[in-house]
C-alpha cells in the first residue's frame, strides 16, 4: 500500500526530470550552478532542484544588422546595412561566455561596420563590396570565436546615398559618357581621314579614274529626283569662258 501511495509521487518526478533536446539543438548543463557538461539529442534525464539545462540552437543563423549612419574617409555620409551568417559551434561558450549571443554579434557588427566605411572613400566602397565584406567578417571573427560562434559571412545589403550626391554622381556619369562618344567620334575621323587619303592617292595615279568617279556619283545622285545637283567647275574653265566671249 505504501508502494502504491508514492508511485503517483515518483512518475511526477520522473516526467518533470525529463528532458528533449531536439537534434539541431545542443543543451548546457549545470549542477548546482557549475557546468557539468554538454547534453547530446534525445531524451535526458535533469534532477530538479539540483540541476538546471539551457538549450543552444546551432543552426545557421541570419542576423540582419540595422540601418547605420557612416561617413567614408572622403567625408561623404551614408547609410549601410548588411546581415551576418553564423552558426553556434561550441554551446558551452555561447551561455557561459556572453549573455545574449544575438545583441552581442548585433551591436559588435554595427560598430564594426561603421570602422570600415570609415576607412574607404565612396568609390572603393562602391566597387569593392567584397572586400568590405571580407574586412568586417574578419574582424567581427576574431572577437566573437571567443564565444563559441563560427561566422560564414558578411554580406553588405545596401548602401543609400543623399539624394544630392546621387545628383552628382549621376552627372558624372553622364560627363564621362559625353567624353566616351567625343573620343569615339574623333577616331572615327581620324579614320576616315587616313581612308579618304588612301583613295586621293589611287585615283591620283591614274586621271581617268576621277573622272569615272565623278561619274559614278552622278548616277547615284541622278536615282533620287528630290536632289539637286551641282556642278563645281575649276576657275580656268570660267576664265576660258570669258575670254571666247570677248572674242
């Protein structure tokens, strides 16, 4: 009869001592307020009272780092944000060695972030988002593998200009565009210059040829009857002319 007044008493225990730990979690355990280990997956068994366990996710983790105010080293102002992939790969720091590993990373890669903007001009922070990229991964790194995180990478999401330096920049792009075409063109009549000198130079060689030439480009002409042609005569002939007509 006793037995059977304490087994309700016992299963009680049992089921509040029980303990899941999912397979993508880990837990950390403490006895008596010291660690004693690290708990695997499945069933566990946590003495109340005595023993306590937290659980650590260890899957891959994207932490969005908010909107930060920077100023690149050719003091223009800007505002960066980007996300952090990082996954727990030692449970035990991640609840013994820092309070909230979320607000930790957080507010270190936002400070972190706004150093290395600080230390680019807008072009190479425009152009080499790689290599930010990379500098706030490395440095993010090295403080956080102190408590148990592993980071996979930074990614820089977007970058808001003031309106305007858009302005600018989209009139220097527009300039640029406008020397490009000049410089395309120039070469363009530099070529058909040394083209057009090339031909000078054959049908200087044979007198006929112009002719047949000045021929050719009146059968062309003569196609359209929208045209008007005109004939260009040297001064000689004109002084012939006058010279028959006072004879």
């Amino acid at each position: 009869m006793e037995i059977l007044f304490y087994l309700p008493w016992v299963l009680v225990l049992l089921i509040a001592a029980v303990r899941q730990v999912n397979q993508f979690e880990r837990g950390v355990k403490l006895t008596l307020g010291k660690f004693s280990g690290l708990v695997q997956p499945g069933w566990r068994i946590v003495v109340p009272i005595f023993q306590s366990m937290k659980k650590v996710d260890i899957r891959v983790k994207a932490a969005d780092v908010p909107d930060q105010e920077a100023i690149t080293r050719d003091n223009v102002s800007c505002r960066i944000n980007a996300v952090i992939y990082y996954k727990v790969v030692d449970a035990g720091k991640a609840i013994l060695e820092v309070e909230n590993v979320w607000n930790a990373i957080s507010q270190l890669a936002q400070t972190t972030m706004r150093n290395v903007v600080g230390e680019l001009t807008l072009d190479e922070l425009l152009s080499q988002r790689d290599q930010a990229s990379t500098r706030i991964k490395e440095i993010v790194e090295s403080h956080s593998e102190a408590w148990g995180l592993d980071i996979l990478n930074v990614e820089l999401k977007d970058i808001q200009l003031p309106d305007d330096m858009k302005r600018t920049i989209g009139k220097q792009a527009e300039a640029e565009r406008e020397r490009r075409a000049v410089i395309i063109s120039s070469e363009g009549e530099v070529s058909a210059a040394e083209n057009l000198s090339k031909a000078a130079a054959i049908l200087a060689q044979n007198p006929s040829s112009l002719h047949l030439r000045t021929l050719n480009s009146i059968n062309d002409i003569s196609s359209d009857k929208s045209n008007t042609v005109i004939f260009t005569l040297p001064l000689e002939v004109l002084k012939a002319f006058e010279k028959l007509t006072e004879k």
